[in-house]
C-alpha cells in the first residue's frame, strides 16, 4: 500500500472545524422548546448528517414521544438562527491549518467533502483564511450530489473531481455516519474521536486520532 495519500478528503463539522458543539447545542435549544430534550447518544447520531435529515430524524422523536406534529420547515426556522449565531465564531480544530497546509506543501491534492450547505460552509469559514486552500468542494447541497452521507456519495464525488481513485484517498472523519460513507466510497479512513467514543466502535483498518496533530502524511 502506498504510504503517502492520492489526495486527502476532508469532513468540515467537528474535523477541521471546531462546529459540533454549536451544532449539537442548536438542536439541543430546538428540540427543548418543543418539550422533547434530546439525549447525548441522539445528538452524536445526528453528526455528520445533512441539516435536513436531522430536522426530519428530531421531528419524529419529537412527535413520537407525544409532542407537536411540525414540518421539517417549522423545526428549522426554530433551529436555524440558534445554530447561525453560534456557528459563526467556531475555532478551528487543534491541528486542522497545520495539516492543511502540510498536503500543500507536499503537492497532495485536497477536498472538502461536507454535509453543510454552501451558504452555511461560507459563513464558517470567512474567520479561517487558510480554508480557501482547498478549493475543491462537494457541499449538501451540491447539485451533482444524489445522496448525503452515510452514503458514500459525497466521498465519491470529491474524488471524481479531483481526477483520483476513492481507493487511493486518505479521507478524515469524526462521524458514525461520515465514516460509513468514507469507508463505502473505499477510501482509507481517518477517525478523529470525539470525545467519550472509542476506537473499538469502527473496523479494522480505520486509522483512529486523538487529534489531528497525529497525522503523518509522509512516512
Ligand atoms: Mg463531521
């Protein structure tokens, strides 16, 4: 196998981007107001996922344990000004600009591979300047995109337009549902923990992180 990455596909949310807390709290604040406080096993299901998705997932524990029956639509337009407010000043995650501009100097080619939005991706990222490196990106909302993840469709595409094999791509993840679809697009995964999961949750084969300061891109 060889030892240095085709190119490397980067997650966004909780990976390069310190956003999970902010999102977790938006629906957290959401879903409270509707009497239906979530539980931190709810809340890690939900990473990763595309916003509408998740609106559909939290509306159905909502109106299963007897709360309002609300449209995707009403849910978010609770939602969606928390999360905006929050989001906006996320830090980047410890190592995350060093690990970039590390496949930049070794010519490794990069690409986002995210879940968010692209309006939602532009308000994250205008504090982190060094985010515009890499410049190609799939976002939820990508027209070309079919299905987001856990299927393994955002992986796929981001290395389509690339120009590299998904088999020869180091992809980086701190999601369940981020992780299945990196590992079903056949890259080489990376696992970020977050925090009280264990490396025994994922297959063989997925390199787990503590932090991204532990990535080796050339040895
Ligand atoms: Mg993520």
């Amino acid at each position: 196998m060889p030892q240095r990455p085709a190119a490397c596909l980067f997650d966004l949310d909780g990976l390069l981007l310190d956003t999970e807390p902010a999102h977790a709290r938006a629906w957290q604040e959401a879903a409270s107001r509707f009497g239906r406080p979530l539980k931190e096993a709810e809340l890690l299901s939900l990473r990763g996922r595309r916003r509408l998705d998740c609106a559909s997932q939290v509306r159905q524990w909502i109106a299963a344990s007897g709360g309002p029956a609300l449209s995707e639509q009403e849910l978010l337009a609770v939602r969606q000004p928390i999360a905006e407010a929050l989001l906006a000043g996320a830090p980047a995650m410890p190592g995350a600009e060093v690990l970039v501009r590390r496949c930049l100097a070794l010519r490794i080619p990069m690409a986002l591979a995210t879940s968010s939005a692209r309006a939602a991706v532009e308000v994250k990222v205008a504090p982190h300047p060094w985010m515009a490196l890499i410049s190609e990106r799939v976002y939820g909302d990508d027209p070309d995109l079919v299905s987001g993840k856990p299927a393994p469709d955002p992986f796929l595409l981001a290395a389509r337009r690339l120009g590299v094999a998904p088999t020869a791509c180091w992809a980086f993840e701190d999601s369940r549902a981020g992780v299945a679809a990196a590992l079903g697009a056949g890259c080489r995964v990376h696992v970020l923990l977050p925090p009280g999961v264990s490396c025994r949750a994922y297959p063989d084969g997925v390199v787990c992180l503590n932090s991204l300061e532990e990535v080796r891109l050339d040895q």
